[in-house]
C-alpha cells in the first residue's frame, strides 16, 4: 500500500459519520401523507371550474407536484433505493 493510499484512508477514517436529518422510521408515514395528498390535490384541481384569471389552478398544481415529488423521494428512500 503506498503512503499517498494510506494517508487518504486516514483522512477518510477520520471524518464524522453523517446521520439523516429524518429518521429512516418515518419515511414511509412521509411519503403516504405526500402522495395522499398530492392525489387528493391533483383531484381538487381536475374538478375546479375553468374560469380565466384565478390563481387557484396554479397553485393547486404546484402543491401537488411539490407532494408527488417529496412523496416519491421518502418512498424510493423507504424501499432503500437511496436517490
């Protein structure tokens, strides 16, 4: 082993060990909340009237997409596929 080899594997022994910000244990309560209610969003927006102007359609969208998309990330990491 040369020492260039040695001298990195020491450095990296030596950094701290990163914990999760969010306990594993809770990401599937995570993403079943997320994804429930991103559908329950994506719902609220399909039977929304069509009127021109109202920045209810918006908003509703990027609630769900911002619920899908966290929703889908705590469950991949629940399932162990670490993204």
């Amino acid at each position: 082993m040369s020492q260039l080899y040695a001298q990195a594997e020491a450095e990296y022994n030596a950094w701290p060990v990163q914990n999760p910000l969010i306990p594993v244990r809770f990401l599937p309560a995570i993403a079943s909340v997320s994804l429930g209610a991103a559908f329950l969003l994506a719902f609220f927006y399909t039977t929304l009237p069509n009127t021109s102007g109202s920045i209810k359609a918006p908003v509703l969208s990027l609630l769900s997409s911002l619920c899908a998309g966290v929703g889908l990330v705590a469950l991949m990491n629940a399932v162990g596929v670490y993204v």
